[in-house]
C-alpha cells in the first residue's frame, strides 16, 4: 500500500496541464472492439484504471501499440472469444468498473459478451440494470450465474428499438449506443446521457461509419450498419482534474494557471466555483486562478438562504467534482449545503476533514453542512486512508492547505485517477512524498 507524506501550508505556483479524461478514456477503450481496422487515440491518461483496461483489451487478443507517452493504436482483428471464459478473464474483469463497457461492443460485434460483477469505487451501489435492460430490447438473452457474480448477453442478430432510459447512465448510455450502432434498425434511446465525454463516443463512431443523430441531447436516433472503420480520436482534458486543480488553487491561495482545458466543455463547473467566490478568469483556452490571499466567500441565494450544491446529470454539476466543492467550503467566508444525491457513500470522508477541524454537519448520507473557516482557523494534519478517487484527492487537497505534516495511506485510489500527481505537484511547489509503491 502506497502512502503520501505532505508538507501543507506553502502557497504553490505554476503552470499544470490536465490529463486526458477519464471517463472519456474508458469508453473509447472499448469501442476499439467494433472494427477490426485500427484505431489510433491520443492523450491517453497513464492511470491505474486505464492501463487495466488497456492490459485487458491485450489479454482479449486486440494488438496495442504505443506510438507515444500519451498516444496508442489497437486493432481489434483477432479477438479471443474463449479469453472471456476464462478465470483469468474473470479475475481481471473484477479489478475495473469501466469493464462493464467491454459488453456492448463485444455483443455487437461478435454476438456475445460477458463480464464479472466490475469492482471500482467504494461509493454505495452502482446497479447495472440500465445495461443490460438495454441489450435486452435490442434483443439480447440475459443470463446471470450467482454462485460467481458473472453476468451474460448473447444474440444471434441484434434488432434496432425504441428505449427509455430508467435513469440517465452514462455508461449505461455508452454500452448501449456501442451495440446500437451494428443493429439491425433503428434504435431510439430516451433519457440518454449526454456528457461531453458521451459526445465524444459518438463523434468517434459517426468517424468510424456509425449513423448517429441527436448527439448533446437526451435523444438519440441511431441506425444500425453492417460494418466500422477505423479512425483517429483524442481525448479531452480530464474536467474533474481541472476542477480539482481550481479547488487547490483556492484552499492554498496560490496563483495557479490550467493549461488547455477545452474551456467550452465544462459546463457549469466554473460557474459553481465561483459561487464559493473563487476567481477564475479564462484567458483563451486556459483558466488563471489568481492567489486568494483575502479569501473567498460563498455567495447567499438572492433571497438570502444558504446555498446549496447539488450534483445532477449533465449539464447539472458532476458528482464527481462535490468532495472538491465540500473541501473549498470549509476555508470559505460563509456556509454551503453539500447534497450528494447520486450515491449514498459519496460522504463519508468527511470525518477525516472533522478530524484536521473542519466545521462539518453530515446530516445524512447524502447531505453535509460546511461552515467556512475564512483561513482564520488553518486545517490541522492528520494521518488519513484514501478511500475513493475523488475523496482521495479532495484529502490531498487538505492536507496541502492544513498546519503540519499529513499521511495519506492507500494513494492506489489516487492513481486510479490522477496521473503522475506528486511529480505534477511538486513542479509547482508542493512538499509531497510518495513512500510504497513505484510510481513517480
């Protein structure tokens, strides 16, 4: 288990250019599999998850080239169909939730796809009904073996049809419109996710030959063609990244500039930040927050109640970005409601922030009140366990800012996400040292 020891309380500055997306990253992994042609994708993010996926697409029979630091080529032309069978499979399956993804492309293509129960995050349940409901209507057969979590699809045709979405998946959105796009048919999907990371997916199939309208909205007409070529594709800079680097900024008042952040992709995210009263200027593509030596207050509603943020499908706030949003809140002038509405575990790590002397109220699992500090009161060091992604980095946040010398334990979470984080933090003056495992 790898652990960080962080030095907080310096003020940082520089320049820090986000990674490739995440999210992004997992779908257009997978949907390599619809085309036996190769298909070349940049701005590849070096992560855990990613590099799982990309060992599991080799395992699968996909030939991976890498072209660059950041740039790979796969060609799906020899697919081991018996892999998906294996233990081995089923091992490794396990270890990533965006393996989920592989089933889509897999049915569509080959007529069957299977997958073990996707580990991942430990933030409350994470079903995947909408999934394989999906497949369902395009006429798939289910199967699900209980004794060993494993989970089935198979079809000898698929058949284009008309869904709405049980809720607004994004993955869910992407598995299905993967198999939609070799249907035999029209397919409609209703209730569709339409992150930018999804518009992205289906940009990159309308490149390969798939026929694809409704693209940014909650509609999507599809219909189906016998065959997929390759293409080129890059990914976007990772937003979450970017709104973690906006909250840094703020919590340690430094003078930080995010290089290349595709301004126009991220939503309301700036907008949200700056109701805790964070400046954030755009300065062509990139974002400059300025130091915040005076604070930053949270802005009332108009009628003069306390704020609330909630996390809500695109274009509402991520969810992923609320652990960021709740760690800014406690050196606010100021009181926020944090309300965590898509996942009930989502909270829980506010303790550690009660801990370091955060002023904290978890009403519930889904809702916590913030009372700002205003940097009267700095954050007092502690030694933590990381238990997600984005809780992880909102304690790393913490402990930048906080009084004294922090230990997080378990940074694997971290690197799940975050791409060379330490050696990115410390080129704009961050004291963090990695002790444990071999990442640099």
């Amino acid at each position: 288990m790898g652990t960080f020891i962080i030095e907080g309380g310096h003020q940082l500055k520089g320049d820090i250019q986000p990674q490739g997306a995440k999210n992004e990253a997992l779908q257009i992994l997978c949907a390599v599999l619809l085309t036996d042609q190769p298909v070349e994708i940049n701005n590849v993010p070096d992560i855990i998850d990613v590099n799982k996926l990309i060992d599991l697409l080799n395992h699968l029979g996909v030939k991976v080239t890498k072209n660059g630091p950041e740039s790979y080529t796969f060609q799906a032309d020899k697919v081991d169909l018996d892999f998906l069978q294996s233990e081995e499979y089923k091992t490794l399956g396990r270890g990533l939730r965006g393996s989920i993804m592989l089933v889509g492309p897999l049915l569509a293509r080959f007529g069957k796809g299977y997958i073990p129960r996707p580990g991942g995050d430990k933030i409350g349940r994470r079903r995947l009904d909408t999934h394989f409901e999906g497949f369902i209507k395009l006429g798939a057969k289910f199967r699900y073996n209980r004794e060993e979590y494993f989970y089935g699809v198979e079809a000898d045709e698929l058949n284009g049809a008309y869904m709405l979405l049980d809720e607004a998946s994004v993955t869910g959105t992407a598995n299905i419109v993967m198999a939609a796009v070799l249907a035999k048919g029209a397919t409609t999907i209703y209730n569709a996710a339409c992150e930018p990371y999804l518009q992205q997916l289906c940009n990159m199939l309308v490149r390969m030959g798939a026929k694809i309208d409704g693209i940014g909205s909650n509609l999507l007409k599809i219909e189906g063609v016998k065959k997929l070529k390759g293409t080129t594709h890059t990914i976007l800079p990772d937003m979450i990244e970017i709104g973690s680097w906006i909250g840094l900024a703020a919590m340690t008042r430094s003078e930080i500039t995010i290089k290349n952040v595709k301004y126009d992709e991220l939503g309301v995210i700036p907008a949200t930040f700056r109701k805790l009263g964070i400046t954030i200027e755009r300065q062509g593509d990139d974002i400059f927050i300025p130091a915040h030596n005076d604070g930053y207050e949270i802005q009332n509603y108009i009628d003069g109640s306390i704020l609330t943020i909630a996390d809500a499908p695109w274009p509402g706030f991520t969810p992923d970005l609320l652990s960021i949003v709740l760690v800014v809140a406690t050196q606010a002038r100021g009181s926020v409601l944090i309300h965590q509405k898509m996942f009930e575990s989502r909270l829980f790590f506010v303790d550690k922030l009660i801990d370091m002397g955060a002023k904290i109220i978890l009403c519930d699992p889904h809702r916590a009140s913030v009372i700002g500090h205003d940097f009267k009161s700095k954050l007092k060091a502690t030694t933590m366990t990381s238990p997600d992604i984005r809780a992880g980095i909102s304690l790393l946040i913490a402990a930048l800012s906080a009084k004294g010398t922090s230990t997080i334990h378990n940074i694997e979470q971290i690197d799940r996400g975050y791409q060379n984080i330490d050696t990115r933090l410390r080129r704009i003056g961050a004291k963090i040292t990695r002790l444990g495992n071999d990442k640099s």
